[in-house]
C-alpha cells in the first residue's frame, strides 16, 4: 500500500481527498496547524500530524522517517479579499511555504506531487469557457501567488527527472461528502452556497449580493460550481495518472457550465425551503465577472467524470451539512 502526505487534509477539500485516497487503498498522513482545518475532519485510519507548513524543521524530520510516494498540497490561505488586504500573509503561506515544500520532496525523493491551484490564476478571462493553454493573468494575490507555486513546480519538473506534477486548477468547489462524514467545516468560510446555507439556517440575517451590474444576464456573476466529492476523485486520478508515468500536466476542475449569483441562491432556498432575505450589495474587490471551465482535458486524459453535476444536489449536501454543524 503506497502512503501519501495531504497538507491541509484537515480541511475542506483536503479532507474528501483523504477519505478518497483511504477508500482506494492508499496509507493516508495529513499534516494540519488546524489553524482552519478541524481534527475531526481526519477520519481514521488516517493519522493527522499537527504542524506548521513553515515548521520545515518538522516537515523535514516527517519525510525522513516515512517514505512516502507523494505529496498532496492543499494547506495554503484561498479568500480572494483577504489576499487584497493582506498580500504578504498569502506570498508567505502560499508561495514561501509551498516552494520550501517542493524542495524537501525533491531533497527527500518523493516523486509525484498534486498541487491546489485555482482557477483565479486566469483572472478575467475574454472567452466564455477557459482551458488549459488560455493565457494566465491573475487578478488579485490570491491567484498570483498559486501561479507562481506552478511555476515553482514546472521549472522544478524540468530540473529533476525523477519528480513530476499535477496542478488542478480548481474552480468554484461546493457541497459535501454524500454520506455526511465531513464537509465545509471552515469558521467564517466566504463561499456563496455555505453562506447561502447558513442564511437558511437564520446563522445569518441575510445574504448579501456583490454585485448586480456585471455584464451577465442576470447581472451578477457567474461560476463554475463542482461536488468536492468529483473534485477528491480528481485527485486520486492524479495520482494513479502520474504512478502509470504519464507527464506532469496541469488540469482544469470544473463541469463546464456556470450558474450565477442569483441562480445559486434561488436553488439554496428550493432545497432549504426557506426564502432567506437577500441584500443587493456593491461590488466585491478582485471578483471577475465570468469564470467557467472546459473541463475536456481532464476527462480526455484521465477518464474523469462528475458523478455529482447536479446544483441541486450539490445544494442540498452542503445544507444538510450546516444543520449538522
Ligand atoms: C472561489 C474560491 C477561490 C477560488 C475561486 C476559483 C472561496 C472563498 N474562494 O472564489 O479560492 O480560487 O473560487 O474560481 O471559495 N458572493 C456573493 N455573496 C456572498 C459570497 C459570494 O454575492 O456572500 C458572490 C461572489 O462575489 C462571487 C460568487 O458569489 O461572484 C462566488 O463567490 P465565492 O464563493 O466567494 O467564490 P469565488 O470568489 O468565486
């Protein structure tokens, strides 16, 4: 049985990536701070070490003492505005730590790495559906500092033979695992359909839109929301892509179709039956207008399918998972 390192596996999408990797074999460590991850999200037989990315003191004795076969990176800061406000918080937690990362795999011969990218490294992208090869031009620090871990990672690949890649630029990741053993868990995550589930649930007076003058049909923007039950899956695919000793490649995460702000929020009050109040609000910094995936590489290449392409259902999960909360 091979044994993996999830960063960040205490949280969010790391978590389902673990659950995923257990439930096809893999030996699963995760190394957390819980600084937003919860240690309950580690599910046995997992192991969670708590340590600090920028601990490489920590980092290095880990990978020392266990062989491991590859390295998922999910720990890192992802709120866009926070980012605007405090840029060098994200080029320490992303960028800094992340190429530390990279270079105590190298050093300990670890030789495939999945990396969290996101697709906020497109920025505003003029063409209803980014791939791959569209250009790259981040528009907040966020997204600038994720490119600039690729590229710590592809100018790494090409130095060392024997290490190779998988970035998933992942777009909007939404619900829970089907079952309900974990979800988004995050203390005052931002994301719209969590934020729509807490206003359901009257944690929040109201939801509040940003935005309603956007070139979009209905005036606010629109996104690319994918289970994060398809996108762990994704992740397992990665891995099983580079052990077979295809190339390092980079990925898009999303359905291919975009729902906007208006049309989330109307299925949150289907699925909840609750027709929370909504707040028509300003703009929010460094949110481009239109963000939706080609999704066909992915499934060319690695046979990837979305299992859970269904807003409702996407929904409903994580509504269900704030009640239990
Ligand atoms: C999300 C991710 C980001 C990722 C990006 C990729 C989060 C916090 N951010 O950004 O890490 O890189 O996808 O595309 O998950 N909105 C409201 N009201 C709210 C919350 C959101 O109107 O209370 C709007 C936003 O302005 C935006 C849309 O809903 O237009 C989605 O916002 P959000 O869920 O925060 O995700 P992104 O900012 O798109």
């Amino acid at each position: 049985m091979s044994k993996v390192l999830v960063t960040g596996g205490a949280g969010y999408i790391g978590s389902h990536t673990a659950l995923a990797l257990m439930e096809t074999g893999y030996e699963v460590v995760v190394y957390d701070n819980l600084s937003t991850g919860r240690a309950e999200a580690v599910l046995p037989p997992a192991r969670l070490v708590v340590g600090d990315l920028a601990d490489t003191e920590q980092l290095d004795r880990l990978l020392a003492q266990e062989k491991f076969q590859a390295i998922f990176h999910f720990a890192g800061s992802i709120v866009v505005p926070e980012s605007v406000e405090n840029p060098l918080l994200y080029y320490q937690n992303n960028t800094n730590n992340t190429t530390e990362l990279i270079r105590l795999a190298v050093h300990h011969a670890i030789p495939h790495f999945i990396f969290s990218s996101t697709a906020a490294v497109y920025g505003m992208p003029d063409t209803p559906c980014v791939t791959e090869k569209s250009p790259t031009n981040p528009i907040n620090p966020y997204g600038r500092t994720k490119l600039i871990s690729e590229w710590v990672l592809q100018d790494t690949a090409v130095a060392h033979n024997n290490f190779s890649f998988v970035i998933l630029r992942y777009f909007n990741v939404a619900g829970a695992d089907p079952l309900g053993r974990i979800g988004q868990s995050t203390p005052n995550a931002t994301h719209l359909i969590k934020v729509a589930s807490q206003a359901a649930l009257k944690r929040r007076s109201a939801l509040h839109i940003f935005g309603t003058d956007y070139d979009t049909p209905d005036g606010t923007c629109i996104r690319d929301y994918i289970h994060v039950t398809d996108l762990a899956k994704a992740h397992v695919l990665s891995l099983q892509y580079l052990e077979q000793g295809h190339a390092s490649n980079i990925f898009n995460c999303g359905y291919g179709h975009g729902y906007s702000v208006r049309e989330i929020i109307r299925a949150v009050q289907k699925v909840s039956q609750v027709d929370f109040p909504v707040i028509e609000s300003p703009r929010r910094a460094g949110d481009p207008p239109v963000l939706v995936s080609d999704p066909t590489l992915i499934g060319q290449t690695m046979h990837w399918q979305g299992e859970h392409d269904d807003i409702h259902e996407i929904a409903l999960s994580a509504y269900k998972w704030e009640m239990r909360l």
